[in-house]
C-alpha cells in the first residue's frame, strides 16, 4: 500500500508495488480477483481500507497514470486498487458507472450525503485540481487562460492519442499505418509549437495539466512505438527541439516516475502487455477521433 498525506512525507510506492500478473489485479495490500460479485474494498480477501478516496487503476493504463500523477502532485491521501478492467463483472460496472474502464475516483460526499464516483481521465485531473485548490494548481485561475489550456487539453486528446492507438494497431504496413504516422506527426508538431520557449514545462516554468495529459503518452509513443514500428519523432526544427526538451523534463518528474519507470521492470512489461495492440487487437475505441 502506497499512500500520501498532505503536509506529510509521501512513501513512494515503487519499492513495495508488485505489478498484477494478466488476470490477477491487486489492491494496494491484499489480492483482489474481480471476476467476484464484491466490492473490492471489503472482501473477504481485502483488508480494511485506509483513506476514503479510492483510486480504481490499472498499472499499464495511460488514461489511468493521469489520474495517479494527479493524485501524487496535489498530495492527496487515496487507497490505490488495482483492477483489470476487461474483466466486466456486475460490481465493476456498478463502480465504473457502466463503463469498465479505468481511471475510476470515488470520493464520500463532503455533506455525507453518499459518494461521488468521477470517471473520465481528463475530467479527473480537473476535479482533483478543483478539490485541493490550495495545492500547486494544474488549471490558471484566469478565464482566459484556462480556456486556451483546455484547448491544448482536446488537442492531446483528439489529435495524438487516437493516432497513437491507430499507428500502433496497424499490423500491417500500407495507407492506413501510413496515414495515421503522418496524423500522430501532425499532432506531435503542433503540440512542439505551443510548448513555452521558456521554463520546463508545456506553459513554462509551472507543471499544468497539459504536461500531465499528454506524458504517459509521450512515454508510450517513444518506447513502444520504436518498439514496435520503429517510430521516431522528427527532430529537425524548432517545434521538435522544444518537444524534446520537455520530454525529457516530463519523464524526470518524480510524479512520473513514480507511476512508471521506478516500477521494477515496467519498460519490458508494458512493451508485453501492449503486443496484441500491435496486432490489431484490444480496444477499437481508442482508435476513435469523434
């Protein structure tokens, strides 16, 4: 179990994380198999839970390392569940909101007026900004700026990751492989045009939102995209030279880290896990651009 505490030391949880074998998720400190029609937070194989914010995530997920890396940056106390997600059981979808897809948040009611259960990656990063505003905050107060942030935000979301998911689903070489190389690029270039000439980040100096949606995504378009297509961003140019530099800042973040690379053998792993993509399998809707 992993956890952290506001104003507190945050324990890192690569030194204790195992990472779930294919069809055996884990919670944070017991087994969870949720092919069950439990609760994963109170079976009889779970110990009590320990912080009321539960966090449903699946280690490999990219949509899922947003929410965790959140949930790290703004120091918030959370109990981490490890579920597979395809395993589509009646408490699974009750929690996911019918959806079975992680990141999944689910957070008592301040009033005690029940739970509220939030879904959606991007809508997470922005409803943990929203409850911990006195931490570091991901959205800028001003109106203006937080609406060209959220532009950048449905950028990453529709203009690279689909195109990553189609790229590397391409099992065979021709005009679509080819078309969806060149619409990733695309999307890579203009997202290297608006990084800041200044500071580390997406907007400069301060780490916002966008560098959280798009760097678990980065990471996957540079290892398993060479891995399996032999892809490299271009390098040539202005906009290339600033996307690589915050690459290289975004995967030194110790929020990243701590959600990725510092796990034992996450590289080699998430290159296995991610091999039927490569063939054209898993989920079509990742592919989508609507």
């Amino acid at each position: 179990m992993f956890t952290t505490a506001r104003g507190g030391p945050v324990r890192r949880p690569c030194a204790n994380i195992e990472l779930p074998v294919q069809g055996q998720p884990r919670v944070y400190h017991g087994r969870l198999d949720n092919t069950e029609d439990q609760d994963p937070t109170g079976g009889p194989h779970v110990k009590a839970a320990r912080h009321a914010m539960k966090f449903y995530c699946a280690w490999y997920c990219p949509f899922a390392q947003r929410a965790w890396m959140t949930l790290l940056h703004k120091a918030l106390p959370f109990d981490y569940i490890e579920v597979d997600p395809y395993r589509e059981s009646s408490w699974w979808l009750r929690i996911s909101r019918g959806r079975a897809l992680v990141p999944v948040i689910v957070q008592p009611d301040t009033a005690g007026r029940g739970e509220t259960t939030v879904i959606d990656s991007t809508r997470i990063v922005e409803y943990l900004d929203e409850l911990a505003p006195g931490s570091p905050p991901l959205l800028p107060g001003d109106a203006n700026a937080r609406a060209e942030l959220r532009f950048w935000l449905d950028h990453v979301n529709e203009r690279i990751v689909p195109y990553m998911y189609r790229f590397l689903k391409a099992a065979d070489a021709g005009t679509e492989r080819d078309a969806s190389r060149d619409a990733l690029v695309d999307g890579l270039q203009a997202f290297g045009e608006a990084i800041s000439p200044s500071g580390r980040y997406f907007s400069g100096t301060d780490l916002t939102a966008v560098d959280i949606i798009m760097a678990p995504f980065a990471y996957r378009i540079d290892v398993l995209l060479d891995h399996y297509r032999g892809f490299a961003p271009p390098t040539r140019g202005e906009a290339w030279a600033k996307y690589r530099d915050w690459y290289a800042a975004a995967c030194e973040l110790d929020i990243f880290r701590r959600t990725s690379t510092d796990l034992p053998d996450y590289r080699e792993r998430l290159i296995e896990h991610y091999r039927p993509y490569s063939d054209g399998g898993r989920q079509a809707d990742l592919t989508q651009t609507d």
